[in-house]
C-alpha cells in the first residue's frame, strides 16, 4: 500500500514539474540573433574561429608585475 501511494505521489509531482515546464518554455520568446554577427556576414569557418580564441587568449594573458626588492 505504501508503494501505491509513493508512485502515485511520484506520478503527481512529475505531472505538476511537466505542466510548469511546458508552460515556462511556452512563454519565453524566440531568441534574439547573435549581437556580434552582421546579417550579410558569413560565419567563421573554424580555424578562424580557433585563431580568434587565441588572439583573445593572448590579449588576455597579462604578465606578472615585478615584485619590489625587500629592503635590507
């Protein structure tokens, strides 16, 4: 009897978590297009896409300050 009443319970929280879902995804709107991506533009092939990675990588990477001598 006990198991009965825990897929019940189951089955009623699956279907509640189901009709939340469905109506959350129902009320988003489409997706905006990529901001950076002009509408004539192709897209970048991958090795421009790796290229680009690595150029934002490098522009990143800063190298470290000095440290101060100590005073003797």
């Amino acid at each position: 009897m006990k198991a009965v009443f825990g897929v019940l319970s189951l089955l009623v929280v699956l279907a509640i978590v189901g009709v939340l879902a469905k109506k959350q995804m129902s009320s988003l709107p489409a997706p905006p297009a990529a901001p950076g991506a002009a509408a004539g533009a192709p897209p970048a092939t991958p090795k421009e896409q790796v290229q680009q990675f690595k150029q934002a990588v490098d522009a990143a990477v800063v190298p470290p300050r000095p440290m101060p001598d100590e005073p003797k």
